[in-house]
C-alpha cells in the first residue's frame, strides 16, 4: 500500500490525477500529523499557512485510515465543494471509494409537512416574511430574491417537491434564503414535530441526517457540529456520536460560534410565531372535542395564558429604546428588567396549561417547544452579569433578547473530553507569531498539541507591504477620503485588480462615493464591485473575470475571498481591524477582563485584530505564481507599540514606509496590457498622471464606529 510520502510526492497519485498538482514537504508534514492524530484519536490544533494545500493534507489521512471521520466547514460553499469535488477526486486518486454524505441545517431542506399545510394552492400561504431564529441557510447564488411571487416560486417548488431527492432548496432556480416562501416550506427545530410527524419516513431532514450515520465520511458545517455538540438539536439522532474524528477546518470561526451556541438568544418573532402556532392548534383542538367536554375550559386557559405572553411582549416592546441598536439590559433600567422577568413568567405559565392537557394532540405537543422557551427565558433573565453579558437588540420592527458568555472554555472543553473521539482543529489563521493561547484558551485546548505549517509561498520575493506616511488619524472626519486618496495612484499604478478592505459599512459607503466622485469626470477607469451591490458570489465571480475591476468590501471580505492571479494584486487596508468597544458585547467583554484582573486589550482586543488584520493579508498572495502589494494604511501600525506584534503575525512580507519603492514593486507586477482601460501614463516623477491620481478627493464626512471600527486603544 501507498504511504503518504508516495502519495504526496512527485509523480504519486496525486499529481498523476491533477495535473496542476505540486508537490510540497508542508503538506506532506500536515497530512502525517493528521494521519497520526486520527489513528490515536488526538485532539490537535493545526495551523497551515495559505498555500499548505490543508484540504488534501486531511482529505487523505481521513479517507485511508479506515474509522468514521466527520468534516466540518466555515462555509456552505467549502462543504459543497469538499462534497461534490475535492472529496471524490481524491477517492479516485487513491483508488479508496468512500461512502460519502454531506448534512446542512434543517432550514436547507424541504419540509414536506409544512409544504402539505400551505395546501396545493397555496391556500395557507401568508405574508409572513419573518425568518425563524437560529436559521442557517445562507445562498449566495445568484436569484430575483422574492421578485418571484410567492405563487410563482411555490408552484416551482411544488413540482420541484415531486422529484427531489434530497430535498435540497438549493436546487430551486431563482430561490435565495431571503425570499418570504423559504420559512413557510423549511422547518426550525421549534415547529419541526420529529418522530410524531406525519411525513416523518421521507422527510428530508431525517434521510439526510439517516445518511450521515451510514456514511464513512460526512461533510457538515460548523453551525450544526455545534448544534449537536451543544445538544440543542432534536429528534434525529446523534450524528457527532457515530464519528470517531472529528476535523474543523476554518476552525478560527469555532471561539465566536460556539460562544453564541453556549448562550441564549430569544427573538420576539419567535415568540409571536409559536403564539400563533398555539392559537390555530387551539381552535383546532376545540373543534374535535364534544362541545360539554372539560377539555374546553382547559384550552379557554391557554388562549388566556397565551393573551397574557403577548400582553408581557408588548408591554416589553413599548419600553425599549426607540432607536435600533443593540443595548446591554444591565444599563436598561429596572423597569425594562421587570418586564424581561414578567415575560418569563408569563411564558413559564402558559408551558403549566399546555402540560396539563396531558395527551398527544399538536397542541400539547407545543409544549416542549414553550418549555425550550422558557429555558432560554430563564437564562437571560436570571444571569448573574459577571458571567456572561446580556443584551437587547431593536430593529424596526422586532427586539431579540441575547446570553452571551464570557468565558466557554471550561464547557467547551468538557464536551469534548465527553465524546471518545479525536477532534483535529485546523486553519489558516489560529496563531500569533508562535503563541497559539489565543486560541486555544478561549476552546479550553492549552493542553493540546499545537502545529504552525508556514506558508511555501515566498513571501519577500511575491509581495511587499506598504505602509504609507502622513496618513490622519483614524478618528479623523477626513479619515476615509485620505484613504481613497493614498489609494488612487496605487490603483492606478496596479492598473486596477484591487480589493480595498474597510472595517464599517460607513466607511465603505463613503469609500465607493468617494471613488465613483472621482472616477465619474471621465469615463470610469475601472470597474467597481462593491459588497451589497449584488451577491457576494456574483460580485466575486465578476471580479475575478473582469481582472481589473477594483472591489470593496467590509467584515465578511476579511475571509474567504479567494481569487488567485493578476485579478487581484494589490490589497489596500483602511484601518486596523479592532473590535469597537461600542458594541456592547464588546464592551461588556472588555469590562468583564478588567474586573476580573486581565488586560482587555493586551489578552483580548489586541490579539482579535492581530488574527482578522492577518485574515485581510491572507487575501493577497493565493498561489506561487501570485504577485502583489498589501497597503495598510492606519498610521497606528508605525505609530504605536503595538504595531510590533500585528507586524509580527502576518507573513513575511517586505516593509516598506518608501511610496516611491512602492509604486515601482507595484507597476512591475502590474499586467502589461490591460483590456478595460489604459488609464496610466507616469509622469517624470513616476507619478501616474491621470484623472483620477490628480483627483482631489473630496472631504469625506465624519464617521461612526460600527462593527469594527477602531477607537485608537
Ligand atoms: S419531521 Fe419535521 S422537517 Fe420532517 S417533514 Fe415533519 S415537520 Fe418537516
């Protein structure tokens, strides 16, 4: 039989099935660690800089070592493409055929119950767009997201629903997440009725989750892995009991997703959803018991106990803030507190009159689902704050109670070592410099082994990173149009293929105005792309083809923009990535470390920027052929201490503070002809002498922080 370093090696397997294949010691070495972690079922922490080929390198191991292994992903996008591509290819490459299963949360598939209900024309069809919480279906495809009617789009779902097999909505042509019909055709772990439904033996849901515990390999994402690990999901079966290995690739997102799991969240569409659920299975209960029956008093006093949760609700909702935002309630005021814990009660009262009906019925069954309620109620409203924050969030036209936990490690940790299974924790991104304890302390893992894989790509000799001089402050109103400025001789030096990473949504609307102001006095140089405009895939796809186009993003651009080649060859940083302590969970969290003697920034708001800045970074340099230039631009890199340690995670790149080194490294690397455009002529200066490098860049308006926006610590 083949070992690994036939395998790996030039002229193994591998590269006889893929012709592009390289063969590389890095590799080589991650697979070897994985191949023994899953043999003694370790639980390890692996980082693999970009490049290591780390989907292979546990792609391999997992298929040749003969037990059950399930793989767990960031994104649907990387669980379809493990499924549908990375995963057979490698099968057929070592001639291991697998039984394969890929699993997605239940709000991707068909419930055909719910179908059933809405009846064959749609007669129970409402208006209701109000997403379930907890969903997570995400579509970046490419669709009219509820330009089809309702009618429409459930007649095609309805013929689709007759030959599915997988029950897949995916499949659907032209239906995204966001359209109204998806949350009446999928089910929530609150309204799915389990084993006592009708539907129950070709339920999506339930074959899915059936081939999952046959399979040799199954494909999840981290949202359900947690769910289960978490024990919140129900009624289908343990698919993390049946594995003995378990991988998470994209592991740097597991701190954050599971600290949300281990909480609690209550939104006030899930309560008026479940109301309105009680109210129909009410009026149908009343109408099948004789009318003398003492049933009839019995549910006269749930409808009274479910006026009484609504009354709670609106009582709740008239005492919050008018303004949308998120708020932590230990700053709400006493009032708005008593009317958290009155609609607790009132909730935990209604659970009594359901409990008491003491029979099978779809009303009393509702009771479990109140029950769930009542816990997650009961958790936000009784924490003692020192453990955890507790928060409100307003939009317009609904509120969302919130738990979060300070500290998950302990809990964390604990399911694991419950479980007799190796756990593999893997990605591009867990450590700074050496010093993985960011990570691992967070996941309870200290006492784990730890593994850095660099990078094969050559960093001094593919990139530079430009830090330019007499930048503002970050807290500057002219702050983003000195960015866009900085920026326009750089683009144009590139001749386009830049992507320009913000930290708000703010500051990325003033970037685009800033840069279509500019480019709009002559017939625009390069196309821009920016998020929100179209689909993330959409808006990446076309990016990638046009090859000069210039994209703009915020948080979710950070990661998981991958586009290898010229198309992208020049990364502009706005600003340093810190958290914004004027989020309350933040804030909250900052506050917690210093009560309880740490140093928020030094153990916290420190090392979270370190790994997003080197998450942005990590976009540039995508394959050995990849050249390019990253430009941070917040002075605060150079000008405070802790620019040292944010210099020191990243790769290897050359430093530069020389604009003039720059533009040279940056036009020797810029295509030779470009299609779009020939936009850059330099004067004798070397500076471009176009429209838009002599632009003036008007002054941009002041900002305010949002997601990540730094207040300069
Ligand atoms: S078991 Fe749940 S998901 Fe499946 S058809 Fe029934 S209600 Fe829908």
């Amino acid at each position: 039989m083949l070992d690994l370093e036939d395998i790996f090696g030039p002229g193994g397997p591998l590269q006889s099935a893929l012709p592009d294949f390289k063969s590389r010691w890095q590799q080589l070495r991650m697979a070897q660690r994985v191949a023994t972690a899953l043999e003694h079922r370790e639980t390890i922490v692996v980082e693999a800089g970009t490049g290591t080929g780390k989907t292979f390198a546990y792609l391999v191991p997992a298929l040749l070592c003969g037990s059950r292994v399930l793989i767990s992903t960031g994104t649907r996008t990387l669980q379809d493409q493990l499924f549908s591509k990375d995963l057979p290819l490698v099968a057929a490459a070592l001639g291991r055929p697998a039984r394969i299963a890929l699993l997605k949360g239940r709000t991707n598939y068909l419930c055909r119950y719910r179908l059933a209900r809405i009846g064959p024309g749609g007669e129970q069809l409402t208006l209701d767009t109000a997403a379930s919480d907890g969903a997570t279906a995400t579509t970046d495809t490419d669709s009219d997201d509820g330009a089809t009617s309702l009618g429409t789009m459930l007649a095609r779902i309805q013929r689709w629903s007759r030959t599915t097999r997988q029950g897949d909505l995916a499949e659907v042509r032209g239906l995204s997440d966001s359209h109204p019909v998806w949350p009446q055709v999928t089910s929530t772990r609150d309204n799915c009725l389990g084993n006592k439904c009708p539907e129950i033996s070709r339920c999506h849901v339930a074959v899915a989750r059936r081939e999952a515990l046959d399979a040799d390999i199954v494909i999840v994402n981290h949202h359900l892995l947690l769910a289960d690990l978490a024990l919140k999901e129900d009624g289908f079966g343990d698919i993390l009991g049946a594995a003995d290995s378990i991988i998470l690739d994209e592991a740097h997102q597991i701190p954050d997703l599971a600290t949300q799991f281990f909480g609690a969240n209550v939104s006030s569409r899930r309560i008026e959803n479940l109301l309105k659920e009680i109210h129909t299975e009410a009026a149908s209960y009343l109408a099948h018991i004789p009318s003398d029956s003492d049933a009839g008093e019995l549910v006269a006093s749930i409808v009274a106990a479910v006026r009484g949760v609504e009354q709670a609700q609106q009582q709740l909702s008239a005492s919050l803030p008018a303004r949308t935002g998120r708020f932590p309630l230990a700053e709400m005021g006493v009032q708005l507190n008593a009317q958290v814990d009155d609609l607790a009660h009132s909730v935990q009262t209604l659970e009594g009159k359901l409990s008491d009906l003491r029979d099978d019925s779809p009303l009393a069954q509702l009771g479990e689902r109140v029950g769930d309620l009542v816990l997650s109620l009961d958790r936000i409203a009784n924490l003692d704050d020192i453990e955890g924050v507790r928060a409100v969030e307003v939009t317009p036209r609904s509120f969302s109670l919130s738990l979060m936990p300070f500290d998950i490690s302990a809990r964390f940790l604990s399911l694991l070592q419950s479980r007799r299974c190796g756990w593999i924790f893997t990605s591009a991104t867990l450590s700074l410099g050496e010093d993985f304890t960011h990570f691992t302390g967070r996941l309870g893992l200290v006492e784990s082994p730890t593994l850095k894989i660099d990078s094969p790509f050559d960093y001094p000799r593919q990139s530079l990173l430009y830090l330019p001089a007499g930048l503002p402050e970050p807290a500057s109103p002219k702050y983003v149009s000195a960015v866009i400025e900085t920026a326009l001789p750089l683009i144009d030096a590139a001749r386009g293929g830049a992507c320009i990473l913000f930290t708000s949504h703010r500051a990325l609307s003033q970037g685009a105005a800033l840069l279509r102001s500019c480019w709009s006095r002559e017939e625009s140089p390069y196309k821009l792309f920016v998020q929100g405009e179209a689909p993330r895939e959409r808006l990446l796809k076309e990016f990638r083809e046009d090859g000069n186009g210039v994209l703009l993003g915020t948080t979710s651009f950070w990661e998981g923009v991958d586009v290898k080649g010229e198309a992208l060859r020049l990364v502009i940083i706005e600003k340093l990535p810190f958290a914004s302590p004027d989020d309350p969970l933040v804030k909250a969290r900052i506050d917690h470390l210093q009560a309880t003697g740490g140093n928020a920034f030094r153990d916290y708001q420190l090392p979270e920027a370190a790994l997003a800045l080197k998450q942005g970074v990590g976009r540039l340099i995508r394959s050995e052929e990849d050249y390019g230039t990253v430009v941070i631009c917040d002075p605060r890199m150079m000008g405070r201490g802790y620019g040292k340690v944010l210099l020191a995670a990243l790769p290897a790149m050359s430093p530069t503070r020389d604009r003039d080194e720059a533009m040279r490294f940056i036009r020797k690397h810029a295509p030779r002809s470009v299609a779009a455009s020939e936009p850059v002529a330099a004067d004798a200066s070397g500076t471009p002498a176009t429209a838009a490098a002599d632009a003036s860049v008007p002054d941009a308006t002041a900002q305010s922080p949002s997601a990540r926006t730094a207040t300069a610590p």
